[in-house]
C-alpha cells in the first residue's frame, strides 16, 4: 500500500521505517512558531522544564503579531517577553515590529518554510504552509516548549481526505470560495484530526496566495494539515523570493496512486458562485447572491488568510475611482511590511484611502477581536478573515460574515453584503 | 483532585473564543484567566463554579485557536475534568499536555443532564452518573498518552526523562 505526502513527510522526519494512520510518533521538526499570544506560555514551560538552550536557534521562529503594536500595556508585556528571550537564546527569526508581519503570510514570504518540512506552530493557522507542500500544523504552548528544547513534537499520524476540485472557476471565485464550499460540505469537524489534500486541475492551476488561503483554513473544518503536492507554481514561488531565509528548494513529495484516503471528495468549481459564511461557524456558507440586504458597519480586508498582495490587488479593482459607502467603516491591513510597501508602489493604498478606508500596519488585530476595529454591541462586519465564532471580532453580541476579498470591497460600496458584478 | 462534581452542560462546536475570549489573552495569570473561564458561552459560569464540578458538551469541544490559555482558564477554574462527545484535536492535545483530565464518550455526553453529580474513576474505567444512578463506561487511552498523562503533563513527562 502506497503512501499519501503527509504520511511521507512524517515518516522521513522519525527513524521508523513505514507509518500508519492513528500511530503515535515522535517526530523531528524543521520549525517551530510562536506568537505574542502563545509564546509566553511557551518560554514560561521551557524555563521550568530547566533547558538552557533552545534544539537550534534557526528554527525557533517569535513573531509578534496578534497585539501587536502593542495595545496595551499588558500586551506591550507580552511582547516583551519574546523580545528578551529571542536575545537571552539567540533566536536567529524574531521579527520586531516594522520588521514583522501577520506570521503565516511572513514565513512562505521570505522562504523560511519549504516543501517536505515538518512545522509546528502555537497557532492554529499553522496549517496555512501545508500550500508548500509542506506538513504544518497547530499545537499548543507546551507543544512549543517541548518543540524548543528537544526539537521534536509528538503526534498521531492522521487519515488522510482527498479533496479534488476540477471545471473552470467562475469570476470572483478564489481559494478562499473553494475552501468556504468546502467547509460548508463537510461541516466544522468533517476533517477532525485529519488531513486534507487538495487536487485536481483547478488547485494544479491554483496561483500560491489562494493555495495559502486555502490551506489557512483546514482548521476550520477541524483538520491537522491541508496539503497540496508541490509542483511549477510552488518552485517558481519559492525562487521569486529575494533574500530567501534558507538555501534550496525543499523536497517535493507526492502521495502514491494507492495511497489510502478516509474519503475522496470531488468538487465540480462551475457549481461554486462567491461565498459568504454566516453567523456564528465557517460552515455556515451561502452564496452571495442568497444573502438579501445585509447591512454591514465594517469591513475588514487582510489577515493570514487574505491579506496578500493578490487579494488587495482584487480589492483595489472594485474601490477604485469608488467611495465607500457614508456609515461603513472599511479596514484594510497588508499581512507583511513587503505588501504594505507593494500596495504603496502600486498605487493601492492611494486607492483604498481615496475611497474613504484604513490602511494599516500589519497586524491579526481586528481578525481575533484584538484592537484596530473591534466591533461594538449590534453592529455587523463581513471580513476576509477565517473565523466567525460568537463574538470573534469583539462584542458577543456582535456579528462577522466571512467572504473572499472582492465581495468585502463590493460589500464596502455598497453598504450591504453585495456581489462584485453589483458594483463593476 | 478527585474528580467529582455537578455538571455543567454546555452544547455542539464550543470553540476556544467562547471558552476564553481573544480579550483577555494578554496575560498568563491563571487566576486572571480562570475569572473569564466560559464567558462568552455561559456569563456567570466562573461565579458558579466549583471546585470538582465537571463540564459536559457534545460535538467538537475546543474548536477553533490553539490557545493553551482555554484548557488552562477550565482547570485553574476548578473544572475537574471535561467530557464531550468529541474534542477538537489542538484543545485535546492541550489538555493532555497541561494534565487536564479530558474523556470522550457519547453516552455520558447524551445522558448527563445540567446539575448532576458526577464522579468519574478513570483507572477503573467509568463515569458514574450519582443523580441518576447510571454509570457510563469509558475508553482507556492509547499507552502512548497515557504516559504523559500518569506524569501529569507533557512538561513533567519530559523532566522525568531528562532526569
């Protein structure tokens, strides 16, 4: 019986000579992630675990970016404690702000993640590199600690699912439709302790940004890892990067024709129009053009998952030469301090201010309900964000409306949830 | 701390923002985390509480961040111990990490009603349902787990080894 990539990428970092579904394994790590959030945790377990030095100090990663600029004093804390640790241990990848970007667009940007790695991060969307062909996934602090000091993490060798999408994309459908359609199908834990492949000629076709978005939110519908096989589009991605943080190209991995899935799924994209997720799960996903009057207070472009150069590209389309609508606020944050100067050489964050919006530093801010638009009782966003819980983006009693980047800029014209075609 | 306690009953796809709102992540302070313990999904849950009592929930406990500050903020509540009818897996290895007794079990998950007195003997292997004179057996844990779990945690596992 063959083998899928993500059972191949857990073999080849154990010393164990074949691998099975529901198996525990310790593995060697390439890399390990935390935030200003998890991380303090982490470093507060590694101290008392007695360690007095980290596995490797070029693949320990600290990126402050969920409060980051600090909030508040207490976040300013936080932050500080990755600060002193990345000194006190060396931590070669500590991104201090001006330096830092929302930290699964950071990684695959300036090449710190490739094909056949194993990560772990203390961030749920760890999943996101999985669009390298890599296995990436979210664990806990104490995970981290333990991942600092002895390079390793233990895991259960999750099924795998096949997702194979084929047929042309409809226009203003993205990765983050693709990933929404699929999430709505099998439900918020369709894919629980599970892997999920992406295929199919529509994913092989699939450019990088919308492979991240989609591999982003995996973990949305409860899975360990997304995974697409690395091919043309994740070689050239790699050598487009200047100043790339490692040598090489990775180690490409491609699962078996009889690698065994859990359950194969195949999507037909002609059926998939843009999508919205309702309130309050991912998997409350409706077409645009379900959604009837919709008024919104906010909108929020950006994040791990749609906050690349590609989705302000899509967004700056549909605001150009346009205001947004009198009592919308439109929040706009580039993922990476790279995006935020390519949206300012292109021309984009001229256009998003002109329309009347924000352009901010990056920053996972308002995605978690952190600070830079923080919602108010009874008022409604649609964001480009990935998750939609109760209360995700600040009050409890207020609501998000996840969408793809063209439907939050059409949406902040038009004052409602709208459909692209509505306003070009 | 032995686990027995009233049940708490809570409902399908609790996620990690109602267990422990993204507000109140700027800190580690377990007693901090603890006072904002289930807020979003049950206001008074961390005035109510507990020492002892258990919270029951059905499909997908945990879901969503991988916040160690959710499993954290239920122990350094009181919670004893958390039975649903499936855990999401960040917040199950979570909990397993930091020592916090989880178990999985539909029957329990279906049956206990809010307010029941709960006692649970994981070395016998059982769930006893003391109001309503039911008991509900439980699945051991695969030897692996239950390793760092014996320890007492992913941390005390280790410092054992290292030992």
């Amino acid at each position: 019986m063959g083998y899928t990539i993500t059972e191949k990428i857990l073999l080849k970092h154990t010393k164990l000579k074949d691998i099975h579904p529901g198996e525990f394994i310790d593995a060697k790590i390439d890399l390990c992630l935390g935030n200003d959030i998890t991380a303090p945790f982490a470093i507060e377990e590694f101290e008392k675990l007695g360690a007095k030095k980290v596995f490797d100090r070029n693949k320990v990663v600290l990126v402050p970016d969920h409060f980051a600029p600090a909030k508040d004093m207490k976040s300013a804390n936080q932050c500080k404690i990755l600060a002193k640790f990345a000194k006190q241990y060396g931590i070669k990848n500590y991104f201090e702000v001006g330096r830092m970007g929302v930290e699964h667009a950071l990684l695959p940007e300036i090449g710190l993640v490739l094909p056949g790695d194993l990560v772990i991060g203390a961030d749920s969307h760890t999943c996101t590199y999985g669009a390298l062909g890599a296995f990436s996934s979210g664990v806990g602090s104490t995970d981290l600690a333990a991942a600092m000091a002895e390079g390793e993490v233990w895991l259960r060798v999750p099924e795998s699912m096949k997702f194979v999408f084929f047929g042309k994309l409809n226009k203003w459908v993205g990765g983050k439709d693709l990933i929404l359609h699929t999430i709505g199908d099998i439900g918020v834990d369709g894919a629980r302790y599970r892997a999920m492949e992406f295929c199919g000629e529509v994913i092989e076709s699939l450019e990088m940004d919308d492979r991240l978005s989609m591999c982003n939110m995996a973990i949305e519908a409860g899975g360990k890892n997304g995974i697409i096989a690395p091919d043309k589009i994740t070689s050239r991605y790699i050598r487009s990067i200047k100043k790339k943080a490692r040598p090489g190209l990775g180690r490409a991995y491609a699962s078996d024709p009889d690698a065994k899935y859990c359950l194969v799924k195949e999507y037909d994209v002609r059926t998939i129009e843009p999508l919205v997720a309702c309130p309050n799960l991912p998997s409350n996903v409706k077409p645009v053009k379900a959604l009837k009057d919709v008024s919104i207070d906010q909108v929020v472009i950006g994040s791990c998952t749609n906050g690349r150069i590609s989705d302000l590209r899509i967004a700056a389309k549909l605001l150009k030469g346009k205001k947004v609508k009198s009592n919308v606020r439109l929040i706009i944050i580039p993922a990476t301090q790279k995006i935020y100067l390519d949206a300012v050489k292109e021309g984009l964050a001229r256009i998003f201010v002109e329309a009347g919006g924000v352009f901010s530093t990056p920053t996972c801010g308002p995605c978690l309900g952190g600070h830079m638009g923080i919602l108010a009782a009874g008022e409604r966003a649609i964001s480009t964000t990935n998750r939609n819980f109760t209360g995700r983006m600040g009050d409890p009693k207020s609501e998000v409306y996840l969408s793809n980047p063209a439907v939050a800029a059409a949406s902040a014209i038009k004052g409602k949830i709208a459909h692209p075609d509505e306003v070009i | 701390m032995p686990i027995k306690g009233h049940a708490y009953r809570f409902g399908d796809d609790i996620n990690t923002d109602e267990i422990i709102p993204a507000r109140y992540l700027h800190t580690t302070d377990k007693a901090e985390l603890a006072a904002h313990c289930m807020e979003d999904a049950d206001k008074q849950f961390a005035r109510k509480v507990r020492a002892g009592d258990v919270i029951v929930a059905g499909k997908n406990f945990g879901c969503g961040s991988s916040r160690e500050h959710a499993p954290v903020a239920i122990k350094a509540a009181g919670v004893s111990c958390v039975i649903a009818e499936s855990f999401a897996r960040i917040f199950f290895r979570n909990s397993i990490n930091i020592g916090l007794p989880i178990i999985e079990s539909k029957e329990a998950a279906a049956r206990i009603r809010a307010k029941d007195t709960i006692q649970v003997d994981t070395a016998k292997g059982f769930i006893k349902n003391v109001t309503r004179k039911e008991k509900y057996r439980i699945e051991k844990y695969p030897p692996f787990m239950q390793r760092i779990i014996k320890a007492g945690g992913l941390m005390e596992s280790m410092k054992k080894r290292r030992a």
